[in-house]
C-alpha cells in the first residue's frame, strides 16, 4: 500500500514560510505537490536580520550562490555580537563566532587565561580571540581552510534584510514547483474521527485540503493553535522583554562586520548595519517602561537619521507546548519565541525543517516521529532559552527595575548547575543539543563579569606556560587582522556590493 504524503500545504509566506518552501521543494523532487498560502493584507513581521553560522550550510544545501546571496539581499558579515553595558555600564565584551585562542595543552586556554590575568600578566579575554581582533578594526574576510592557520578560528553569518530574502526563497521555491496562494484562511476544518487539520478555507471560498499541514503562520499560530489548541508555555517571567520598536537608519561610514547588543534601563537596543541601511531596534520590557519612552531611547541612540516610524511589535516568550501536534508542524513564530539576542530564530526555523526531513512522516503519522521531533526541539529551546536568561541573570547593574529584577530572578534548573560549576571551577557543562558552545558560554561569564573562585585543579599538574603563550597568541592574532581587508573592501572586491551592480 502506498503511504507517501503526496500533497503538503504550507501556511504563511514570512521567512519560516519561504525557508521551508525552498527547502521541501529541493529535498521532495518528485510525488508531492506543496501549497504555500500567504495574506499581503496580512503582512509579516518583516525583522530578523541578524543570523549565526549556521545559516550558510541552509544556503549550501539549496545550492544557492554567495555572491549573489549576499548582492540580493544587501547583506554584510557578522564575526559575533558585542555586548555593550550589560555587565555593567560603560563596558563592553564581545560573543565570538570561533574560538578564544585555540586548543593549545590539556588545560583549556581560559584557566591559563584567568591565572595570568589576576596576575597581572594578560589582558582583556576579548584581546586572545581572532574574531574580535577582526571585527574590532571593521575588517573581514572568510576563515582560511588551513586548521594551522590562526585565520582558521573563527567563523562567520550574515546580516540581511529578510524581506529581499523571502523574496529571494520565493523564486527559488516557485521555481522548484511550489504553488502560491495568495488569500487570508478563514476557517479550518478538523477530521472528526482523527481531529487531524484536513483542509483550510481561504476567504473567497477556496478549499484547500493537505495531508501534512506546516503552520509558518507566525505569532498566532493559525493552525496550531487557532484550530489544535495545543497550549503555550510562559517564559517570561525569566524574559522579561514583552515588546520591540524597529527602525532602520541611513548607513554610516561606521560598517562594523558585527552586531552590536547595547543594554538601556528596561531592555537592548540592536544595532545590524547592511549594505544599504542600518537595522536598529529597541527590545523592552513593558512592565518597566512605556512605549513612548522607549521609543524616545531608540531614537536617541541610532547612528544617523531615521528612515521611517518605528514599527511596534508584541510578543510572549516562550514555546509550544508541542511542535508537531497530529499531522501540524509550527515552524518559525508560530512554534514559540525568544528575543533576538542571539539571533536565534531563522536558525530555529533551518533546524525545524532539517529535523523533519529526518523524521519525515508518511500518512499513517506515526508519533514515534513526532515525539521524537518534539523532544529535541524542546531541548533546543530550553538550551537556547538558558542561554538568554544567562546574559540577563549575570548581571552586576542595579540601576534600575529591570537589572535589579533579574539580577534577583530564580532561573531554571537547568542553568543553576551550569552557574555554579563555571563559579566554582570555570568549567561549563557539555550539554546535548546545546547550540552554543563552551566559547560562547565563556564569552558571557566572563564578560557578564562572572569569573571562578578557582581554575580547572589539572593545571596544577602542568608545566606549560600559559602567560607566555598567551602574549605570543595575542601577537599573532594582532599581525592576521591587520592583513586582512576592511568590510567594505572585501565585498567590494568579492563582486558582493548591491549598489555597484544595480
Ligand atoms: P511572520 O513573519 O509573521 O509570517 C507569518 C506569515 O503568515 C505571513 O506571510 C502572513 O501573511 C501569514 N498569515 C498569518 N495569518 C494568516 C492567515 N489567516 N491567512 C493567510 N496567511 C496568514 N530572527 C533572527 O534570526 N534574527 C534576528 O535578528 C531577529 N530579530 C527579530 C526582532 C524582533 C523584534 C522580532 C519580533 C523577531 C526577530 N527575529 C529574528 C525572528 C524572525 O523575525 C522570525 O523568526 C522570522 O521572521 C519568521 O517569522 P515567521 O515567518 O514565523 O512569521
């Protein structure tokens, strides 16, 4: 008996949409036809321009093309975020793609690092990792593939505007066979027996029936929650930033190849430069501040003139309280929310889809599948989630009603153990499914003032020395940057600025 799926329908056309369109549409290349459905009158959120390295591996598995990626959709390159005023004010540290240093004993660099620094014998931590060093004279250029190579520790993402991206997939995706329609879903309608989705009612009448639903409806969750019912769960009493004003600016001549994160009384303001403007938003908690004032805060701090209104956005964190209900997938906004610090959701929208191309049901829908996809998606989020909270609960500001707030919060098991061991010790826990690893969780301990009572007891047993090796590093590590081109030259030269071939 046949049981291939042979007709997915695929509900909103914002980035979760479109990313999952072009992906189905390049894994399933025969036997199945996919709808994508989409509301103009109803829009898309329309921010999320700011990504982590995994975002190239999506566009390499489409075969899409740097350059023209990159030309497309006016993107720069990101070598991480710089976290300005969150451990306290008039400080900064920087979250690196790559690594601090590189593995160079049995001891891990930090505690050599910490040793040394108490000593008065290093700098700053941010003063031994090849991406700051890059990104803190505006310079950039891809890592070099020669694992000897000092230029080979650090890794890079983009920025983008998202619109010129889902514009981007869309023609991939049509190309590929996916057939749009435009209109707003009005009804959807349940299986009686099963209370699977079997079809949804445009408002003109329209029936479109599917086997497997994707809902990328976003924040309202159409189908997921709209018609399965299948409940939220709250984070925000850990989160609190409820709320966000986005405005871009006119491009200065500042184009840094980073995010900058800047902490303000009751929440962040991001600062993302493209190619033909600069992204700037305000991410608040509304319980501390009105929107009036924080969007007094935004203005005030952009780089240059406004282009526009700030456009307000509301949100809840938190998650589904399961990803795939019956024979729904909510994929992107729709699946739950966390703020964009990290810069996390397009990368949770890739790793949604690439996990249910793993667990790609057939029509009997087998819940083995789905409870396996939902089991790792939920340790992603919490992972991701404990992450967040990690930038927030480390704080030392006590200036104000947010600060003080969270410095005071209790925050989830699952990030207590991982606080006390780097307290005690400096080690951080190797958990599964953990997207940031031990040097992105070092970036914020230790930036976010956080440092151990003592190091890792095997580099007592050693005989290296660290000191010396980290002055010979951070020498090294100067020398590459200063070789490698500005920015703005090396997408210049790459054939990757927009303006140049429009
Ligand atoms: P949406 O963009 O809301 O799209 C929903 C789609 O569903 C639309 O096409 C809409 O028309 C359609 N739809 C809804 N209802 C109906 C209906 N009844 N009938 C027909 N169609 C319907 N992510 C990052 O990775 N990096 C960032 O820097 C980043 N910054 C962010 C900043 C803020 C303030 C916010 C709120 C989010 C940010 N994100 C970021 C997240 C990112 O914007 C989203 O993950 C991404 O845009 C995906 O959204 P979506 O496609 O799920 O939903």
């Amino acid at each position: 008996m046949d049981r291939h799926i042979r007709n997915i329908v695929i509900v909103g056309g914002g980035s979760a949409g479109w990313m999952t369109a072009a992906a189905l549409g390049n894994a399933l290349q025969k036997n199945c036809a996919i709808t994508l459905i989409e509301s103009e009158d109803i829009g898309t959120v329309g921010v999320g321009e700011a990504t982590i390295p995994p975002i190239l591996r999506f566009n390499q598995t489409l075969g899409i093309d740097e350059a023209a990626f990159v030309r497309a959709t006016q993107a720069s390159f990101k070598l991480g975020i710089q976290f300005v005023n969150w451990g306290k004010q008039d400080h900064s540290y920087f979250h690196p793609f790559g690594t601090f240093g590189r593995p160079f004993d049995l001891v891990n660099l930090h505690h050599y690092w910490w040793q040394a620094f108490q000593a008065g014998e290093a700098t700053g931590l941010d003063d031994y990792c090849m991406a700051w060093s890059a990104a803190k004279r505006n310079r950039f250029a891809p890592p070099s593939p020669d694992p000897r190579h000092v230029l080979s520790t650090y890794d890079y993402a983009y920025h983008f505007d998202a619109g010129l991206y889902a514009a981007m997939l869309r023609t991939y995706a049509e190309a590929k066979g996916i057939k749009r329609r435009e209109g707003r879903v009005v009804d959807v309608t349940l299986d009686s027996q099963s209370g699977f989705v079997r079809s949804v009612t445009l408002q003109d009448g329209q029936v479109i029936d599917g086997e497997l639903f994707i809902d990328c409806s976003g924040f309202r969750g159409l189908l997921i929650e709209g018609a399965l019912k299948t409940g939220y769960e709250n984070w925000q009493h850990w989160l609190p930033c409820d709320r966000a004003l986005a405005v871009p600016c006119a491009s200065t001549s500042n184009f840094t190849p980073y995010t900058r994160s800047t902490a303000h009384q009751a929440g962040w303001q991001w600062r993302i430069p493209l190619q033909h403007r600069t992204g700037n938003g305000h991410v608040y908690a509304s319980q501390f501040i009105s929107d009036d004032e924080a969007a007094r805060v935004l203005l005030e701090n952009l780089d240059a003139e406004p282009l526009g209104d700030p456009k307000p956005l509301a949100f809840t964190t938190g998650r589904r309280r399961q990803f795939w209900n019956k024979n729904v997938v909510a994929i992107g906004l729709s699946s739950g929310f966390m703020e964009p610090l990290e810069s996390t959701s397009l990368y949770l929208i890739q790793s949604g889809i690439a996990k249910l191309l793993t667990l790609f049901p057939d029509s009997t829908f087998d819940p083995a599948l789905s409870t396996e996809f939902n089991r790792i998606t939920l340790t992603e989020f919490e992972r991701i989630r404990d992450f967040i909270i990690l930038h927030y609960k480390l704080t030392t500001r006590d200036d104000s009603p947010l600060w003080r707030y969270c410095a005071h919060m209790d925050v989830p098991d699952s990030l207590k153990d991982s606080l006390d061991l780097f307290k005690r010790y400096g080690k951080i826990p190797s958990k599964e499914l953990d997207l940031f690893g031990m040097h992105s969780w070092l970036a914020v301990h230790i930036g976010q003032l956080h440092v151990p009572e003592r190091v890792d007891p095997l580099a007592a047993y050693r005989e290296t020395d660290g000191a010396g090796w980290l002055a010979r590093f951070k020498g090294l590590i100067e020398k590459a940057a200063e070789s490698l081109p500005t920015h703005q030259a090396y997408i210049d030269q790459a054939g990757m600025n927009a303006a140049a071939r429009s």
